[in-house]
C-alpha cells in the first residue's frame, strides 16, 4: 500500500475500517463516513415513507430534513479520528502518519462515546458559529445535539456522555482533521 499524498486534506490519514489485526486491508475513514451519509440518502429518498417520517419528527420540510440527516450520518463515526482508536492499529497509524507521535494509545472508549465527546466539546461548536448562524433552520445546536446523539450511537443503543475532556482521547490534529473533513 502507497502513502497517502501530501496533496490530500489530512483526512485522508486516517483508516475507518481493516481486514484484521495485521496486514493492510483498509477502508479510509472518509470513504466509511461516506459510504454511511449515501445509504441514508438512498434510505431517504424523495418521497420514501422514511423520508415523510422524518418531516413529520423534525417539523423541517423533507428536503431539509433529509439533508440535516445525510449530513449528521457522514459524521456518525467521527470517533475514529481520535488517536486512542488509530492506535489500535498502530501499524497503520504509523503508515499514514509516520512524522507524527503516537500518545494516546490506552482505547478505553468506544469510538460512539468518542464521537459524542468530539461533537460536545469541538464539532458543535464549530458547527454552531460556523453554520447555524448563518441559518437558524435547523432550531440551533439543543436540537443538533439530539439528532447527533441519535446518529453516533451504535445498535441502538446511544453514546455514553463522559465527563472528561476530548484531549484525553484526541490530538489537536485529529480535531483539525475531523474539522477540516466537516468543513470540505
């Protein structure tokens, strides 16, 4: 497996999914996050009776809210930015991002927990002063924190909230890089 180009947005770096615990079988966190805001796209497609649901719950027509929701579902694994996942494979982590110290290597949290904490104490926020105040359609980040929760937690079952700070668990660059693949 090639490393990734210096041309590509740091996002890039980061694997969602692999083959096992050894050998190079990947799939890029991009393309998992991806992969998961096109199923929900196709799930709620225009008219689908999903689709009306999700109008009806949100009180957003079902273009917005189809959108709010595609958007929230490219995010739902954003956990795995956090070093303290990528050193599960560290091989890996060291393939895509050889120039970079490994510090957070203890993976106590799930990366659905992870996601919530991301969200909670970076994303939202960049979120709310970047987006929501330039449109106040989505009733503002009380509401965002609800659909996020929804969408991070996994089986069914929603993220735990722990009161300990994203930094424990996230470099600087992996919040940049989970900002920056927001952003994009």
């Amino acid at each position: 497996m090639s490393p990734i180009s210096d041309d590509l947005p740091v996002y890039w770096r980061y694997w969602g999914k692999t083959a096992g615990s050894e050998g190079m079988g990947v799939h890029l966190l991009p393309f998992h996050l991806l992969d998961v805001a096109a199923v929900a796209h196709q799930l709620l497609r225009a008219g689908s009776s999903w689709s009306r649901q999700l109008s009806a719950l949100s009180h957003l027509c079902e273009t917005e809210a189809r959108a709010l929701l595609v958007h929230l579902c490219a995010l739902h694994d954003i956990g795995k930015f956090a070093e303290s996942f990528q050193s599960l494979r560290p091989d890996l982590r060291q393939h895509y991002c050889p120039d970079q110290h490994i510090e957070r290597t203890e993976y106590r949290v799930r990366h659905d927990t992870l996601c919530w904490l991301l969200w909670d104490q970076s994303l939202g926020a960049h979120i709310e002063q970047t987006v929501l105040h330039h449109d106040d359609t989505y009733a503002g980040r009380d509401a965002l924190d609800i659909w996020m929760q929804a969408v991070s937690g996994h089986h069914g079952v929603p993220p735990a909230h722990p009161a300990e700070p994203v930094g424990q668990h996230f470099s600087a660059s992996d919040i940049a890089a989970a900002v920056a693949f927001f952003d994009d």
